[in-house]
C-alpha cells in the first residue's frame, strides 16, 4: 500500500511575529507580587496571611541575622576569621521563605543562607566554629570557612560552586515523590546562577518529571561585579519559566509577607502533584559580595540609596509597629538580646582549641575507616610519638 505524500505544514504568514517580544512585555506579565508597601502598609486588597506571632518571631530572626552579618564582618576586618559571606538587605528572601516550608522539606542554600539554617536550629555556636575552623567545627576545618552543614535540620552543606544545588534539589524532590513523602525542597541560588548550564538541567528535568520543588532565585542585582542587566537581556528571571513549561512568578524579595506567601502557595501545589515553581525574589545585594570583595571597584554609591528606603527589617518594623506588636521600647529590648545572644556565641565558639585533632584526619572518608586509613593513622601516631612536632607541621622548622 503506497502511503500518502507528507504534506507540509502549512506556514502562517505572520509567522514569527505572533508572539514578539517588545519592550517590557515581561515586565507587565509577571507583575511584581507585594503585600506590604515601603512604610510598611498592607496593600489595598491584600491580605495578611501570616500569624501575628509568626511575623514576630521572623523580624526577630531578620534582626538576628543582620546583627550577625554585621559583627561578622567586623571580626574579619579584625583579622579573627579569614572568610565571611552574609545577606544584609536580603533577609526577607531567606527567612520568608523557610518559614513557609515544613519541617521536613529540605534546603539546599547557595552560600548566603545562614539563617535558614539557624531556623532549623544550628546553634550560633557551631556556626561560628566553622568560621574559626576549630575544634568545635562539626566538619572539622575541611570545608571553606562560613560553609555551614547542618543535616539535623535537614540543611544540605553549603558548596561555593554556584547552581549545583539545583539539580540536586530536583533529585532529592524525585527521590520524595517516588518514595509518597510530603517533602518539598528549596533550592536557593542567584541571578548569576541563571546562567550556569545546573539552572536548565535541574529547572527542565523538573519540570518534565513534574516533581515537587520550589526554586527560590535570590535576584539582587549582581553576581559579584556583573549586574543582572549584563547577565541575561530578559527582563525577568521568572519568565524563564515558560520556556521550561512551568509557574513562574516574580515577588518582591524585600517584602517578607509577600516572599511568606508565594512560598507557601508555590508549596502546596507542589505537594498536590502540580509541580515545580520559579520564584524570582527581586531584592538587593546592599554590601560587597563578600569579605573578599570591594564593590567600590565597580559600582557607584548612590546605586544603593534607593535601595535603603526599600530595606525589609525596617519594612516588618513599621508594619508590627502600626498593628500594635512592637513599640521602641520592645525594638531595643529585641535589638539588645539579639547583641547578647551573639557576644555569648562568639565567646562560646572562641573557646574551643584552635584545630580539630590531626587524628581526625582519618575520620569520615568511609563510615568505617577502612584497612589503608587504620595503616596510615598507625603510621601518623607513631611518629607523633617520636616527635611531638608532627601534630602541629607549622612548627617544624628547614
Ligand atoms: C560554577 C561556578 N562558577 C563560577 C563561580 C565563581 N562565583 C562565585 S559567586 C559568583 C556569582 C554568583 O552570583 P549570583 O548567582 O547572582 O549569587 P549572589 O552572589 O548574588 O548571591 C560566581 C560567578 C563559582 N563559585 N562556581
Ligand atoms: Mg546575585
């Protein structure tokens, strides 16, 4: 039997012109999700959606964090550490978003995401002995510093090199939905991260499987002295969604309640089978990328000003302030107690010897150490016995 001649499809004359872009577009496509304005007003037709005390406990974590970043650069610039990495101006993005999470869904930080993971309880402590790489340090000094794991409050390890966190998100979501666990992952990463090939694996995969992961991208404005305009020409990282094949939205990253909300959204359509989620947090990087950098190499001051006026905490104040939940008074008792409780931490984390003990070199290759590590730890003792040197290498002189 012959079989009919394929016919062409046919070619529509506006062809490519149906769809085309124009400037801002996108911008009116993925409008700017808020729920509480500048000076900290619920916006017209919002709702607060969020417990009262919730939204308490969270600006005591914002305030927290900020206190923490702020002391912890103070202490490199001292000379007490060598590294640190912090959030100041993009508390909202971590801490509202955690929040809307279960217990037991996994995080999977980029590298500013301390506060989520003292949100699942890593004690101030620990997290500072990892900055000092001392004893008290749960990987023992092997990691970089200000590269916290905290596996107890189901917080992956922090690892610097960028997007690699979002496939393995997508992998830990597969593994839950095959498993029927309610366990919905975060990953979180920034606009520069958009552009490693890790985002399309992990967001295509993700959307092709269906499997229930939230994708928090952290976009404020830089990848360390790139701005975003030079990383992508689309207006929005939240349209990259389409492409993918799936929900896209783009929230103000310096609005806790609003980045609260659309994860608890992006959350629970998630766990009904309806996918992943591409939240864009629109939010500031208002310091240097990190202690290693100077952004007065590459950016003017006066780009940060009207950032000021948009800064979460101040945001949250106003608005427990106007319900009635914070007055001065209760901020300065609130500011005081978070001081403490880091002086208290700090002097806690310094108290422990200066290093993990060289035996534990051996420790954590294998679950068991296995008959090379047990030979080499054999070896290492011996001569360490013959010379006590051997256990400090710094000291051996020629
Ligand atoms: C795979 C990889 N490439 C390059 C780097 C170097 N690097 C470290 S941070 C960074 C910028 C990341 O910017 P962004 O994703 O926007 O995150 P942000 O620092 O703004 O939070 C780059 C390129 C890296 N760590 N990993
Ligand atoms: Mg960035």
């Amino acid at each position: 039997m012959k079989h009919a001649r394929a016919t062409k499809p046919p070619v529509r004359a506006d062809a490519g012109t149906a769809r085309e872009w124009s400037p801002g577009r996108f911008l009116e496509e993925f409008p700017l999700y808020r729920v509480v304005d500048e000076e900290g007003r619920l916006l017209e037709g919002a709702e607060l959606e969020i417990g009262e005390a919730e939204l308490l406990a969270l600006y005591r974590w914002m305030v927290l964090g900020r206190a923490l970043d702020e002391r912890m650069v103070t202490l490199q610039r001292q000379g007490r550490i060598g590294f640190y990495i912090g959030a100041i101006g993009e508390e909202a993005t971590v801490f509202g978003a955690v929040a809307a999470l279960q217990p037991q869904d996994w995080i999977f930080p980029s590298y500013r995401e301390h506060g989520a993971a003292f949100m699942r309880g890593l004690p101030l402590t620990t997290f500072m002995a990892n900055l000092f790489g001392n004893a008290g340090d749960i990987v023992q000094g092997r990691q970089m510093p200000c590269h916290e794991t905290w596996a107890p409050g189901h917080f992956v390890s922090i690892s610097s090199p960028i997007a690699t966190q979002v496939t393995q998100a997508v992998g830990a979501a597969w593994a839950a939905r095959i498993q029927g666990d309610d366990m919905v992952p975060i990953a979180f990463f920034g606009d520069g991260s958009t552009s490693a090939h890790d985002f399309h694996t992990g967001l295509n995969f993700a959307a092709v499987m269906k499997v229930p992961v939230i994708f928090a991208c952290r976009n404020n404005g830089w990848a360390i002295s790139t701005p975003s305009a030079s990383q992508t020409i689309s207006e929005t990282m939240a349209q990259k969604a389409i492409g993918y094949g799936m929900r896209g939205e783009r929230v103000d990253g310096n609005d806790l309640v609003a980045v609260w909300t659309a994860t608890r959204r992006a959350r629970q359509r998630a766990a009904a089978g309806e996918g992943p989620t591409l939240l864009e947090l629109v939010t500031y990087r208002m310091e240097g990328h990190s202690t290693s950098d100077d952004p007065r190499a590459y950016r003017p001051a006066e780009v940060v000003e009207p950032w000021k006026r948009k800064d979460p905490i101040k945001r949250v104040q106003k608005l427990l302030t106007a319900r009635g939940l914070l007055d001065e008074a209760g901020d300065a008792a609130l500011r005081d107690e978070v001081r403490l409780q880091i002086q208290v931490a700090l002097k806690e984390a310094e108290a422990f010897p200066p290093k993990a003990p060289v035996e534990s070199l051996f420790e954590d290759v294998y679950a068991e150490p296995g008959w090379a590590q047990r030979e080499q730890l054999a070896e290492l003792k011996a001569a360490m016995a013959a010379d006590p040197r051997v256990a400090n290498p710094r000291h051996i002189e020629g």
